[in-house]
C-alpha cells in the first residue's frame, strides 16, 4: 500500500482556469458547512490528483506533511479548491502544486485535513479501507495481542492510518467511535467491512466524545448493525469485566491500561491498596487477585461503582477485603490524610485534566495536588502507580510534576518503571501524539 514517497514532482498544481482568482475560498463556517452525514459521491480515482479542486498550502507550510504528520492544521492552508464536503477526499498540494497526500477535509475543524495516504496512486475506497482493516488486525495478531485478553483495540486512529476511527472489540462485539468527517462520510463503508472480516454480533457506535462537537458532527449513540447481547463481557489476563457498551466511559472499557493493571496485580500481595478513580474496578481486581491485604477504591461514578462490585462478585473475588466509595478522589485523600490513613501501594488513574496543551497549567496543579497526596498516604517503601492520559501533558512534564509533589510531600521516591498505553494502542512514529498516556511506577524511600 502506501510505501511511496510523500511527494510526486510528476504532479505539477493544475494550471486553473484564470489562475487563483478560480478558487473559491471555502468559509470555515459551521452555518455553511455540508451535513456531514455521507454524501454518496464517486471517490477520486487514482493519478485524479492533478485534475481535481484541492487544498492548497502556504508557502514553507509543508513540512510536517513532508514529516508524514497525519493533520493538516488550517493555519497552513492557502485556499481550497471550489466548495468540497466534510469528510470529502482531496488532494493535498504545496505552494507549487507538487502533491503531498490524499485527506478528509473537515470544515468544522482547526484540523482542515487529516491524511488517508501519501501515495499519490491510491485511490481512497472500499478496498483502501479492507486493507487498512486487514493491516491493523494483522498487527495483532502478529503480535499475539489476543493471547492476554478477549478485549482489544482493533483499531487506533492515526497509528493505524485511519485517523478519526476508533474500533474496540469486546469479544464478540464491536464498538466504533468516529471522531472526525473523514470516517464519518465512510461510516457505512467501515461498518460492513468490520462485519465482513471480524464477524461480530454486534457493531455498536459510540460517537459521542466531546471532539465531535469540536468537528461539528452530531452525537451519536445506537447499534449499527445486530443485535446487542444483555450481558458483554471480556475476559483480560483471567479476569472478567463486565462492559457498559452503551453508557459505559469512552467504548465502555480501559482497555489502554490493561498490561499495567496485570503488573499491579502481581505487586500487591499483602499490601493495603488505594485504588483512586477505580472506574469498573480494573486495578482493585487485579490487587484481590495479586493477594492484597484490603483494596479501598475510590469514583465519583456510582454506574461504575455498581458494575465494579458486580465484576468483583463474577471473578469471586472476597469482598471482605474490599471497600468502595463513592465520592470525590480530591476531598477523598484529604480525609484519609486527616484520618493519617496509610497504604503500601496507590493507583492513582485520573480523567483527562488536560485534553490540549492549552489546559496544561491548570491540569498540572490538579496531577501535583493528588500525587501530592497520594505520597504522603504512603508507608515507607509504598509505591506509587500514577498515570496521566492528558494529551496536553508530555511525559517530561508528568515527571516534573511529580518530582514536585513529592517535594512537597517531604518524601524521596524512586522511578522504577516507565509505563504506557497496552500494544494494541501503537503509537505512529510521525504521530507522536498518539502516546497520550504515560504512567511511572514510583518507590518512596523505606
Ligand atoms: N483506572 C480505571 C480507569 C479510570 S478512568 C480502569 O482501569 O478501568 C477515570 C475515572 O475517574 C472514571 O471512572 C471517572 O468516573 C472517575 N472520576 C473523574 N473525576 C473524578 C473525581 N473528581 N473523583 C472521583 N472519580 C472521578
């Protein structure tokens, strides 16, 4: 598929009839922009680059396409070609017309376009979107990533050249979330592939995150095709969760974290565990089943409250052992402070605080505060499980952050493992945005 290089100098900008003047610049106007529910139009066919409306860069804006970065951000844009949909293909050319990528245009969007493919010769299609389906399940499987877990990320975005699809598998039930246009115009196209080469019972859409709105795409929540069974479940190193498909937090299911789970589970013997926004319960079960001495787990969500008390009874788990509570994590850990409440190890798994970067400073007084906490709850040689899943927050930022938290809390600890997300969320090596989680495993001084 797409092993050329980005540039074509064979394609030179097509000479307009009377030039720029042509073009029309397309408002980026929510009023005006087409209904982004799939327009059945003939997609482009191959080597149509050149005869066809297109995006237009500034001069020296090619760059991080040229890097094969997947977003073409609308600060880069010159104009666009004639009036295209959202979700429509284009051609993405520089200033001088040389081809650089077919994308999805995205009217709404501060991200005009995200990239389908470098390769001029493609055509983007059914077959286009078989074989990027066939290539992200064969990168599981290749790697054996359905040995662990009967829950997988089956596709993830842009690391896997489909930018704005997420597919989640739950044992015999798909779950797809479209972000952006460009899947979204395809939604029926992807939703008969993924019943063709995975067979599920169900394929049920969770179009629902906070970025449609960004997109300007409606919410969407609702089977796209069979039936949903009453009871999905997967099973994940052994142990069974039971997964809210359709009111569940993101696709229902952490599937990111799961091999950090399993790596809590086997240091928690005979520990006293706090397990800080517990969601369904994954990290509390992989401690009762490690062995834990008790495992406090703390969420504001009462739903996962409830499934998580009902994941601990499926796996028979003793809940004499166990506590949940639902409440605050921030007011909670000032309790357990005043109440000189002590652990041996503590998950500490927040939401987003910082979804862009723009959120990062109030988003780092959030992470600094609970860590903060969360080292002076521990006993001398406890450890610390702390993540951030922000985006808006590097790797090199989180530790600092923690660095100063446990300043703060008087306490020497140790980095003794760097974690992220689970193999089947790859990150893209031109995407490195596609690594949004980062977690370290902390041991403060005995
Ligand atoms: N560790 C979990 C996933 C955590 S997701 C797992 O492995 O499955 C983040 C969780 O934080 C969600 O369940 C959400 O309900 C909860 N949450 C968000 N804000 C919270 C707050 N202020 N206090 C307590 N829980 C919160």
């Amino acid at each position: 598929m797409s092993q050329s290089k980005p540039r074509s100098p064979s394609t030179p900008h097509r000479q307009s009839q009377g030039g720029k003047d042509f073009r029309k610049r397309v408002q980026r106007d929510k009023q005006k922009h087409d209904s982004p529910v799939a327009r059945d139009s003939a997609p482009p066919r191959a080597g149509d680059a050149a005869a066809m409306p297109g995006i237009i860069l500034k001069t020296g804006r090619e760059k991080s396409l040229l890097r094969r970065h997947p977003w073409l951000f609308s600060g880069a844009v010159e104009c666009i070609d004639g009036a295209p949909a959202s979700g429509d293909t284009l051609p993405v050319r520089d200033a001088a017309g040389n081809f650089l990528a077919w994308a999805a245009y995205s009217a709404a969007s501060q991200i005009t376009a995200r990239v389908w493919s470098w390769n001029e010769a493609d055509v983007i299609d059914k077959a286009f979107f078989r074989n990027r389906i066939i290539r992200a399940l064969a990168a599981r499987r290749t790697l054996g990533l359905d040995r662990d877990s009967t829950g997988m990320r089956l596709i993830h975005g842009e690391s896997d050249g489909l930018p704005g699809l997420i597919v989640d598998q739950y044992d015999n039930v798909l779950v797809m979330q479209l972000g952006s246009a460009g899947p979204e115009k395809w939604r029926d196209t992807l939703a008969d592939l993924l019943q063709e080469l995975c067979a599920p019972v169900c394929i049920y859409e969770r179009s629902d995150s906070d970025g449609r709105e960004r997109e300007g795409l409606p919410v969407r929540n609702g089977i796209v095709r069979g039936a949903l069974p009453d009871n999905v479940e997967v099973t994940e190193h052994g142990i069974r969760f039971a997964v809210d498909v359709a009111a569940g937090q993101k696709t229902g299911f952490y599937l990111d974290q799961r091999d950090n789970r399993a790596l809590t589970g086997t240091l928690a013997a005979d520990r006293d565990v706090l397990n800080c926004f517990c969601y369904t319960g994954g990290f509390s079960l992989y401690a009762l089943r490690g062995g834990a001495k008790s495992v406090l787990s703390i969420d504001s969500s009462q739903e996962a409250l409830q499934l998580a008390r009902r994941n601990a009874e499926l796996n028979g788990l003793d809940s004499s052992k166990t506590e949940w509570q639902c409440t605050d994590v921030f007011d909670a850990l000032r309790k357990l402070r005043d109440q000189n409440r002590k652990f041996d190890l503590i998950v500490l798994d927040p939401p987003k605080f910082a979804p862009t970067a723009a959120f990062a400073e109030k988003a780092a007084r959030a992470y600094k505060d609970i860590n903060l906490l969360g080292f002076k709850l521990l006993r001398p040689g406890g450890l610390l499980f702390t993540y951030s899943c922000s985006g808006g927050i590097s790797d090199d930022l989180f530790q600092k952050i923690i660095a100063g938290a446990a300043l703060d809390a008087d306490v020497d600890a140790q980095i003794v493992k760097k974690l992220h997300a689970a193999p089947d969320h790859p990150v893209l090596l031109s995407f490195p945005e596609g690594a949004y989680l980062k977690g370290l495993v902390l041991r403060v001084a005995g």
